[in-house]
C-alpha cells in the first residue's frame, strides 16, 4: 500500500529549478498559487484543531485503482 492511500502523505509541488539566462544558473522559483494554498490549508488544519466535535464534518473517499 503506497502511504498517499492512507492519507499519510499529501504531495504539492511548491517550486521549482529553473534556468536563468543571465547568469546561467538555476534559480529556485516558487508557484506562487501553490504556496498560497498550502498556507491556506495550513491555517484551515490549525483553526480546525479548535472547532468543537459536533460541528466537524466527516468525508469517507473510496477508489480502487484497478491493481
């Protein structure tokens, strides 16, 4: 079972490598929308830790990937 079923992991992409022309290196650059949805998600998971029990809300995902 791979860990991203199980919902241990949550991969986003949030920069990449890329190539400056003028100095003929590799810069760092960030996806500036991914970030601002990990940060969004981030404080979504954080204010969630003090919502009171009955008004969370539960979502059961099913798929199967054909093995």
């Amino acid at each position: 079972m791979r860990p991203e079923t199980w919902g241990w992991i949550d991969p986003i992409m949030i920069a990449s490598n890329e190539l400056d022309n003028e100095t003929n290196t590799e810069v760092y650059v960030p996806v500036e929308t991914q970030v601002e949805w990990l940060v969004d998600r981030a404080v979504a998971q954080t204010e969630l830790s003090g919502t009171d029990e009955s008004d969370k809300k539960v979502a059961i995902l099913y798929y199967s990937h054909g093995c």
